[in-house]
C-alpha cells in the first residue's frame, strides 16, 4: 500500500495538525469543551461563517478592507481567533 501513495503531492487538510513532518498524515478535532453552534461541528460553523462574510464582501471593498480581511475580521467578531480558529475568550464567557 505505501508504493501507492509514495511520491504523491500531500494536500493540506483546513483545521488540522500534522503527526508526520510531510504532512501525509494529520489529526482534527473539535474544540473540547466548546458548545457546538447547532447540528454542526465547530470546523464546518468557522466555514460556514467565513463563507457568508466572504459572499457579503464579494465584489466590493467594504471600508477599504479587502474580502478576505473582512471575512477573517467578521470571524474575530463572532468570538473566534482567526489566527487559530478556536473560541475566544469572548465566545466561552458568551456561552456561558
């Protein structure tokens, strides 16, 4: 099995962390002890948020800040750290 993927491009899994240094095997977990937002698991929540600001900036600047700067902005405003997506302060002390 291994001759089957060896030399094969790795791609890179969004929430994930890596357990061997090339990147072909990783992990990924939901935030323990953080409330899901509804039916959804808190990765695909974080996706679903950036996507909805992302569509609102589309096609526009909004204040000058580019769409995807709003998008990661919107993120942190929703209590979210857009730099390691997980809570932040602010969200475990809303959803408390």
């Amino acid at each position: 099995m291994t001759a089957v993927v060896t030399g094969q491009p790795i791609h890179a899994v969004p929430f994930t962390a890596e357990i061997v240094s090339n990147g072909a095997l990783s992990w990924g977990c939901d935030p323990v002890g953080v409330a899901r937002p509804g039916p959804v698991s808190w990765r695909q929540w974080v996706c679903e948020r950036l996507a909805q600001a992302l569509v609102t900036a589309r096609g526009q600047t909004v204040d000058g800040i580019e769409p995807w700067r709003f998008a990661l902005e919107r993120l942190r405003l929703d209590g979210v750290d857009p730099r390691t997506f997980v809570p932040t302060a602010a969200w475990l002390e809303a959803a408390a």
